[in-house]
C-alpha cells in the first residue's frame, strides 16, 4: 500500500512566528531591548557619575580641597540624578542595540 504525502496547511502568520519574519522579529528585538533596559541604564547612569564624579566635585570644593570621599559623593549624585530622570544622558546611546 503506498501512502499518499500529505502536508498540513499552516497559515502565513504562523510560518512568519516560526521564521521570524517580519512582526514577529519587531516584537522579538522591542522584548529583548525591554528585558536589557533596566541593567542597561544602570550601567549607563553609573558610567556617568564614575565620568563626571571627580570633576563635579572638583567644580564644587576645588582642586586643592577635594577628597576622594568627596568624587565618590558626587559620583553617586550623577548617578541617582541619571537614574531619576526620563531619558539616559545626551551621549549615550538609547539602546545597546
């Protein structure tokens, strides 16, 4: 007895999920960036105050009066103020990818 091949209709929206065309690869990259945002603005916003730190502090006690205590203040003041506000700083870039 010979079986006939018979392949079952799948339609063009599954294949695309399966495939990863076009809405489905949109919605993959949108969930990736989401999942990554929060530790990415972290890492951003603590480069920032580990950038600026010293030279905040600098600008505000003076060079010759300034400690290290006194950068990682201001370090940790860039930081929460990044943290707190709606977007990442200017130079940053808005997504890691």
């Amino acid at each position: 007895m010979v079986k006939e091949n018979v392949m079952d209709v799948i339609s063009i929206s599954d294949l695309a999920l399966v495939v990863g065309g076009g809405t489905a690869w949109d919605s993959y990259v949108n969930s990736q960036r989401a999942k990554v945002a929060p530790s990415y603005r972290s890492v951003v916003c603590t480069a920032a105050g580990v950038k600026g730190g010293p030279e905040m502090a600098t600008q505000t006690y003076g060079a010759d009066r300034t400690t290290n205590a006194d950068k990682i203040r201001a370090a940790e003041t860039i930081k929460g103020v990044c943290l707190g506000g709606a977007r990442l700083p200017e130079a940053a870039p808005q997504s890691p990818f």
